[in-house]
C-alpha cells in the first residue's frame, strides 16, 4: 500500500464546507450533506472520497463519554530523555504508541523533550502506567506529572 503524502492538499470552499460539516456530524447521510453544502449528491460523494482518499479525512469514530467508561483521570506527563538521536526518538515513539492509555503524545521544544496526555480510571491506575509502562520507555530519563482537576474542553478535531 502507497504511503499518503503528508504535503497539504488543495482545498476549495466545498471541500472546506464538507469537512465542516463533518467534522460536526461525521454520521451526516450524504444526501443531507450535499444539501448543506450546495452540491448534488455525486459531486459531494466524489468529494469525500477524494478528501479520504488523499488522507485530509483519515477516517472516522464515535466519540465516547470517558467517565461513562470509568476513565475520568486525566494526567499529563513531561517526558526528559537521555538521548535524543533520530534512532531514539524513532525508539520512544515506537514504543509509546503500545501504551494504549496514552491518548496523545506530542514532541515539545522545551526543557523536556514529549507531552503525553494519559487517560486513567484513577491515581493508583495512573501511578502504576507511569511507573511499569511509561518510565520504562526507551531513553527515558525523567518525568514531570501534571494532573488535570478538570477539564473544560476536550474535543480534538472532532468539532464543538
């Protein structure tokens, strides 16, 4: 399978309208769509499928409530490695997406070198993460905890 250009794409004011839309309602009947965003159905269904195609939409999901599923902890950490050379990085990255409670992580220019966002059912939960999971993450020289007490925003990209 090809890999998919990670250059921006050209986009019109359709295409923007599309991923609005979408964006807010990723369920939307393409009927509806094309109706929204002044397009007949084919047009706006070749659309999306060239928007997935090209990899502007790389696809989509339900978005839960994740203290309806028990996982209401959220904490941050600050990760400080001993080493950081393309093939450790490469290393921790690798080894940082197997970690399935680290909801985000992200190379920071800082004193420390990664922000993870992790997402626990508690402290106790979170504590053995960061001691057994995350610590042990190649070139791991430090980490920094910081816990969120609430959250007013969390939505990612997937709209308001």
């Amino acid at each position: 399978m090809a890999e998919k250009s990670t250059d921006p794409v050209i986009l019109d004011a359709f295409d923007r309208k599309i991923i609005d839309v979408l964006r807010a309602d990723g369920r939307i009947a393409i009927t509806d769509l094309a109706a929204r965003v002044g397009l007949s159905k084919t047009p706006c269904q070749v659309r999306v499928k060239r928007l997935i195609a090209n990899g502007t939409i790389r696809g989509f999901r339900a978005i839960v409530d994740p203290e309806r599923l028990g996982l209401d902890h959220i904490a941050f950490a600050e990760v400080k490695l001993s080493d950081t050379r393309e093939e450790a990085l490469a290393a921790f990255r690798n080894a940082v997406l197997k970690i399935p409670e680290v909801e985000e992580c992200h190379m920071i220019a800082s004193s420390f070198d990664y922000l993870l966002k992790v997402r626990t059912a508690d402290i106790r939960r979170y504590r053995e993460v960061l001691g057994e999971r995350i610590s042990s993450l190649p070139h791991v020289a430090s980490t920094s905890t910081f816990v969120a007490m609430e959250t007013i925003r969390d939505s990612g990209m997937g709209g308001a």
